[in-house]
C-alpha cells in the first residue's frame, strides 16, 4: 500500500503511511491511518487517511466508505477526551485549501478561540439562487 503499491513516491502522506516519513502517528487499521498535523491549527489537530492514494473524496472506491468513517469516529471519540467540541473538515481542491494531494480528513479540536472559516459576514440565501442551486445539486 502507499507508496510501493500506489507509486506515490513524491506524495508525503504516501510517504507517512509507509513509513518512509516521520509523523506522529495515533490511530491505524488495515485501510486508514491518522497523525498529528505538523503545522496544527490548534492542539490535537489530526489528519485522518485511507491508505489507498487518492487525490481526492470523489475518487475514493465506494468499499472504503465505511471504514474511512469508522476510522473519522473512532479519532473523534479519542478526541474528546481533548475537547467535546471540533471541527471534522476536508478540503478539496486548490481554491478550497487544499495542498496535500492525498485525501485526508482533519479533526480540528476546539478551545474557545473562535473558528476562522465561519468568520466572514453570511447574507440570507435568496430564493431564486436556492430553485437554481437545488435543480443543479439534486441532479444526480
Ligand atoms: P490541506 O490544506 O487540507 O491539504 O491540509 C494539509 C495538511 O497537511 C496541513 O494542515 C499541513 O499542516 C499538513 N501537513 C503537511 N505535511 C505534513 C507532514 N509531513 N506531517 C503532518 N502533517 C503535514
Ligand atoms: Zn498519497
């Protein structure tokens, strides 16, 4: 898996999962494993992973739907012994956030200093913007 299997050889998460880079590493199963984030946002900030490469949630196989989010609550429970309140996030896609090509999920925990993404003004969603986003999201 990782990096052998996958031939991910310049991807760092490929790289923890097969040890070939140093992480702190905190939880792992056959499928998926999850480290300490290097740059945290806040204390116990982790990045959980499938250990199949893949850049991102829509090329995940559906089989390891179920495990990934095992895995996502298995961590979580961990984490609440930090804080029962954290953000669960992914970002996908450059303009999103994302710089690690690798699916992964953060698990942000918080302590009462606020929380940046939800930080900008938010106006009231308008109808006809909500009729034209529903006919397009709703469409499979
Ligand atoms: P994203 O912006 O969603 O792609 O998040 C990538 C995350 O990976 C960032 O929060 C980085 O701090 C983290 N990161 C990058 N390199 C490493 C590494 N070698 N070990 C642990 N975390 C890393
Ligand atoms: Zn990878």
């Amino acid at each position: 898996m990782g990096a052998a299997a996958g031939g991910q050889n310049a991807c760092i998460f490929c790289r923890i999962i097969d040890r070939s880079a140093a992480s702190t590493i905190v939880y792992e199963d056959a499928e998926n494993l999850a480290f300490l984030d290097l740059f945290p946002v806040t204390r116990g900030h982790l990045l959980i992973v499938p250990k199949l490469h893949v850049d991102r949630l829509v090329d995940l196989p559906e089989s390891a739907y179920e495990g990934l989010f095992k895995a996502i609550a298995t961590v979580c429970r961990r984490v609440e012994g930090l804080s029962t309140h954290y953000n669960v996030s992914m970002n996908q896609g450059e303009l999103a956030g994302q710089i690690v090509f690798h699916l992964h999920v953060h698990v942000i925990p918080r302590y009462g200093e606020g929380t940046p993404q939800w930080s900008r003004p938010r106006e009231r969603l308008r109808e006809e913007d909500a009729a034209q986003l529903s006919a397009l999201l709703r469409a499979s």
